[in-house]
C-alpha cells in the first residue's frame, strides 16, 4: 500500500472508514455518517489534550491490527490531539530468548532480566520502536523514536521486588528498573513540532547502567508526568474480568484491592493495574484498560459514546 500523505483530518476520517468490499448503500451512509458525526464532541473536548497510550498484545504482533493502530495514531494527531506511544515486545523477546536457548522467567508480572537478557531485551525493543516509527509514517504521522537512555529521559534505580507470598522479603529480579524521574522536555519539544514520540521502556540507572522497565509503569508514570488527559492500557482481554469472565469497568481502588486479594487479578496484570491506578491517584482524568485485539480499539475508546473495555477510578 503507498504511503497516505498530508491527509486533512476529515479526508483520512474518510479514508479510515471506507470499506471497499461494501457498497455504499443510503443505510451504511447514514451509519458512517453518524459514526463521524458522534466523534465530534470527543474531537472537541479532546482537542489539544495529552493521549499516552501503551501499545502491547495481539495489536503489536498482527499485521491488520498493527496497520489499524497506526493510522488510529495517526487520525487522534490530525484532529488536534497529542498521542504519545509507549510500547512493549515481550512476545517478541520471548521469541528471540527461545532461540538463543534461554526460557523467560516472569516474577508477579516482572521480567527476570539477566546481562544476557538485558542484550535481547534492547536489540529486540530497538527493532520493535523503528518498525512502530515507520508504520506511523507510512500513514502520514511524524513519530519519532525514543529510549529512556536519550537525554537522560529516562531516570531510574535498579528494582527489587518485595515477594506477595512472603512480606518483607525483598527479591532481586535482575537489571529491572524502578523510575525515579522523567524529564519532559524532550516530549514536550516534540509535541511543539506535531511530532508523535514513540518510546521503548528502557532506563539509566545513575551509574549510565541500562535497566529494563515493564511498559505498563513507563507508561502510567509518563502520563502522570505530563498531566495526560488519559491513559489508555491495550491488552488481550476485553479489559478488566471477574473470575467469571464478566468485564468490569469503573472500578475504584478499594474494588481493584478486592481482586487481588482474591487473586483474580495476578501475573502480568498485576504491574498493569498498578500503573493505572497510580496514573490515576496522580492526576490523569481517565485510565482505560481496552482490548488490542479489536479493530480500532483505541478510536472506540476515544472518539465514541459506548468506548470499550475497563475505566479505572480514582476515587
């Protein structure tokens, strides 16, 4: 597909919506009509507003899905919003560690990460920002590939990780990163020129050691920092679910401590929860935990009536 170019806001809403194997008869006009026309006052309301968004899962790793996110990205930047893109790789780490004969090992959600671990982490999230980077592009944004080892962005201290299963005890788990400071300036510069910063969740320690850092807390302590308007976490699940299978959504703090006290949330869901509610507590208006797996999730989530998937409370 050639690239879409200097597109206006409403030429690529068009061009976003347009499905080539349907005709356009006067009732899918009339429901791309209203689809449009019920963006508006999101459009409006969000205009000029900080968006960062997590990019992980399916979204990350299915073509289609990939494309799809690109020009959502793309389309939140022309009518006036300010996305800003963290992302993950763990599949794709877990890929390149199974070929070089080492298995990942994950404690309450957090990556082990070894010196050698540490060497596929970073090759693997450089390849995965400049894929992300050029997608964007191709659409018609201006993204620009980040680390936290840039200027510094980035502060942080090495982890360690007090164990659920036995209170006190502190557990090393390796070269993962705790952040202490993000500076941002460097988004803030970006954002002057309408460029869509795209960030790998690596630290510098401040030794200038690098530090892995889990995706979900880059992402909710930058949406703090940067007073965001919302914070929007895409996962493989439709959002937050009961042990029934049920999805919940406007959850509080004392209802989400609920669930992990009972255990329905646990593993990676865990860091991911986390970061939202501190994102919360600390001043961004809406966290929403929505599932990559949907076409346009992000689009739904922001620009519709319904949206999709979990809204984390802060009160």
């Amino acid at each position: 597909m050639p690239p879409v170019l200097f597109l206006s806001g409403v030429e690529f809403a068009a061009n976003l919506f347009k499905d080539k194997a349907m005709p356009l008869t006067a009732a899918t006009a009339a429901q791309k009509a209203h689809t449009l026309s019920e963006a508006l006052p999101y459009i409006q309301r969000f205009f000029d507003k900080t968006i960062v968004i997590k990019y992980g899962g399916n979204a990350m790793t299915d073509p289609k899905l990939q494309e799809g996110f690109a020009r959502d990205v793309v389309l939140l930047k022309l009518v006036g919003m300010n996305p800003v893109v963290v992302h993950g790789g763990g599949p794709q780490i877990n890929d390149l560690l199974k070929k070089v004969g080492k298995q990942g090992e994950f404690i309450q959600g957090m990556r082990v990460t070894d010196e050698e671990t540490m060497d596929v982490v970073e090759m693997v999230l450089g390849k995965v920002n400049k894929d992300i980077v050029n997608l964007i592009n191709r659409y018609g944004g201006k993204a620009v590939g980040l680390t936290g080892q840039d200027g510094g962005f980035i502060r942080a201290e090495k982890l360690l990780l007090e164990s659920i299963t036995e209170p006190g005890k502190m557990l090393d788990i390796g070269l993962v990163g705790d952040i202490n400071k993000i500076d941002p300036s460097i988004i803030t510069f970006l954002d002057s020129g309408d460029f869509i910063p795209v960030i790998a969740p690596i630290g510098v320690s401040p030794d200038g050691e690098t530090l892995n850092i889990n995706a979900d807390v880059v992402a909710g302590k930058l949406a703090e920092v940067l007073r965001a308007e919302k914070l929007v976490l895409l996962t493989n699940t439709p959002g937050v679910l009961d042990q029934k299978g049920n999805l919940l959504t406007g959850l509080t703090p004392k209802q989400i401590d609920e669930l992990v006290a009972d255990g329905t949330l646990s593993g990676g869901m865990l860091p991911k929860i986390g970061s939202a509610l501190d994102a919360a507590r600390g001043g961004v208006k809406a966290v929403h935990i929505i599932d990559g797996r949907v076409e346009h999730a992000l689009l739904l989530e922001i620009l519709t009536d319904e949206g999709v998937g979990t809204l984390i409370k802060s009160k």
